[in-house]
C-alpha cells in the first residue's frame, strides 16, 4: 500500500445474503503495508457453503491519505507472505478483569502463541 493510501476489506453483499462474512476485526489496511491481506472468512449459517476459485466475495475501498504520513506501517505483519496466524503471544494494552459468575464463561480463556500451540 502505498504511504498516501488506506483501504480496508468488506465483504460483498450477494456473499453477505448468504451469511458469509469475509472479515470480523482485520479490515483495516494501513499505508505502508506490504504483504497479503488477511481475510476472516466464516459462515454465519447452519449451512454448508462451498466458496468456488474466483468467486466474488470481498472488495476493497480505498482513502487518499491527505498530509503526509509520518510513520507508515512497518509492524510485525509486514512482507507477510501466505496465511499467517497471529504474531501476539498476549495482549499488551487491554485489561481482562475475570468475571466473579463462571458460567458467563464458555470454556477458561487461552492465549495462543504464532505456532497455535497454548502458553
């Protein structure tokens, strides 16, 4: 992405009808970045739903940056190549605060680190 542009993924609507979604969190593409954008993709039905090569489900919207951007992305997720899972091995900037109630919990929380594996 070049540093006077941001994108973000969404999904189009004739896959949205069918309850698919193509992204949940990672939509947001920064200037600066380099590398394959990830793609959420999940089925929101009791459906079965086979997704064809070439089949359309996503678009991106691109935004003219206007100044200059004074540090464009260069984080851990840079040149990626391929699928890859997350690099955070824990969160560093929010506060999980356990609830006193266990059963609003469906199963105990885990962190998993960039190979799957549970720390």
């Amino acid at each position: 992405m070049p540093d006077n542009l941001a994108a973000f993924v969404t999904g189009k609507s004739t896959i949205g009808r069918k309850a698919i979604e193509v992204h949940q969190t990672a939509a947001w593409i920064d200037p600066g970045f380099q590398g394959n954008i990830t793609l959420e993709i999940i089925n929101n039905s009791s459906n079965k739903r086979k997704l064809k090569a070439g089949e359309l489900i996503a678009q991106i919207v691109f935004f003219k940056v206007s100044g200059t951007v004074l540090e464009p992305y260069d984080g851990k997720y840079q040149n990626s190549d391929g699928v890859i899972g997350s690099l955070v091995k824990k969160p560093t900037n929010m506060l999980f605060e356990k609830p006193t109630n266990k059963s609003t919990y469906i199963s105990e929380p885990r962190w998993t680190g960039p190979e799957g594996k549970s720390e």
